[in-house]
C-alpha cells in the first residue's frame, strides 16, 4: 500500500511505543467513526456515504481525468487498519484531500462540495481537540517528523493544495454568473447615484 500523499520521500518514521500506537489507532478509529456515522441535523441523511468509496470510472470517467490523487474512505480504513499512518497528521491530510477532490470536482453550492466542508470542519475540530488536550496519560506525545505547526493543533494545507492540483478551477458558467452580478451591482449602484443626483 503507497504511503500517504503528504509524507514526503526523505520523511523519517518516528519509533512509536506500543502505548503512542494505541492512541493514534484509538484518535484515528474517532475520527473516522465521527465522520462515517455523521447525520446531519436538518436533511437527516448520513452525510459520508458518498465518500466510502472512489466512483465508478466507467460512469464518471471525467472524474479521473479532474482529479489527480482520488481517496475514499475505504482505502483510509485499510490504511488504518494496516497501521500505515506514523501520525494523526498524515491521516489528516489524507482526509482532507477526500474532501479536497469533491470540491475539485463538484460544483460550490451543491449538496457533495457543501456536506465535504461539513465533514472536514468536524474532523479539524476533533484533530484540534486531540492535539491541545492537555490528558495525564502516560503517554509521551509522537515527536514529529513533519514542520511545526504554526498554531498547535491546526493544519494548513495550502502547499499541499497547490502541490497536488486541489485548488477549484472555476467552471466557465460559474465566471459568467459572477460577471453577471458583479455587472448587475455595478448597474444597481449607477442607478443609486443617479437617484441622489436628481434629489
């Protein structure tokens, strides 16, 4: 099984204790569960089932030609269970680019690229949670083979967006709305002075 994608080529394994294995299983099998079992609020739907698994290439065969590195959840479990991730951040990043590819190739606005951003919202604020928890257990935090982290707790990917080709394209329909509004405010607001003028 490949590594994950944010792991880079010189990346030095940390030696992990049979205790700091646990934890990250334990952080990692949270997090996962979280995400997999999550029923939003107001559709009541179960908002992971689209992301279980990769789509079908012969029924979206544009999908694999958009995006570059494409994950789902069932790879992310095998991973898991396979003990592949050295760090609760890998397995992060790994998430993230699940998500990241939906709204690669999904429209902003619809159902996937909006249930996307509420997934990664949960998994950052239960990644954030683990990272500060300041827990007397016994066990020694995982010393990092990865930078610092500006803020404790929080991720940012944007170097690996731009690296792996995860920054939206904007579709030609979704420029031609944004100049029809911007051309619809620039009108509202010539239509307002105007008005002034004349009192």
């Amino acid at each position: 099984m490949p590594p994950p994608l944010c792991r880079p080529e010189d990346y030095i394994p940390p030696r992990l204790t049979e205790a700091q294995k646990t934890k990250l299983q334990d952080q990692m099998w949270a997090i996962f569960n979280a995400l997999t079992t999550y029923v939003d609020p107001e559709s009541h739907r179960r908002l992971a089932t689209i992301f279980m698994s990769k789509p079908v290439k012969r029924l979206y065969p544009d999908y694999y030609v958009i995006i570059q590195h494409p994950l789902a959840f069932d790879h992310v479990r095998r991973r898991i269970q396979k003990c592949n991730y050295y760090e609760l951040r890998e397995y992060l990043f790994d998430v993230h680019l699940i998500f990241a590819n939906a709204r690669v190739y999904n429209q902003e606005g619809s159902v996937i690229f909006n249930d996307s951003w509420k997934l990664e919202k949960l998994a950052l604020k239960m990644y954030k949670e683990f990272m500060t928890e300041e827990k007397d257990d016994g066990v020694e935090p995982i010393k990092s083979g990865y930078p610092e982290e500006k803020e404790k707790g929080v991720l940012d990917f944007k170097e690996f967006d731009q690296k792996f080709g995860l920054v939206r394209k904007k579709l030609p329909s979704e420029i031609a709305a944004e100049e029809l509004k911007k051309k619809a405010a620039e009108a509202a607001a010539a239509t307002e002075k105007e008005e002034v003028k004349k009192e």
